[in-house]
C-alpha cells in the first residue's frame, strides 16, 4: 500500500500537469499569433 505521503505527492504532479491543458490545446488549435492588420506599402 502506498503510503499517505506518496499519494499526496503524486496527486500533486497530476494536478500540476493537468493546469492549462484547455488553454494549451485552444492555441495550438487557433494558434498563438496576435492579429494583426497587413499593410502593403
């Protein structure tokens, strides 16, 4: 059996890795680049 300490730190890196995820995946799908106007001189 694991003990409570080992639990508690593994949970803690799950947790940690977790965070960002939605916001990781929405600019890998839209793509991190601001937009911005192309001027043509």
């Amino acid at each position: 059996m694991a003990s409570r300490t080992g639990k508690t730190r593994m949970a803690r890196k799950i947790r940690k890795a977790r965070k960002g995820k939605a916001r990781k995946r929405k600019e890998q799908n839209k793509g991190t680049t601001p937009k911005f106007p192309i001027h043509i001189d």
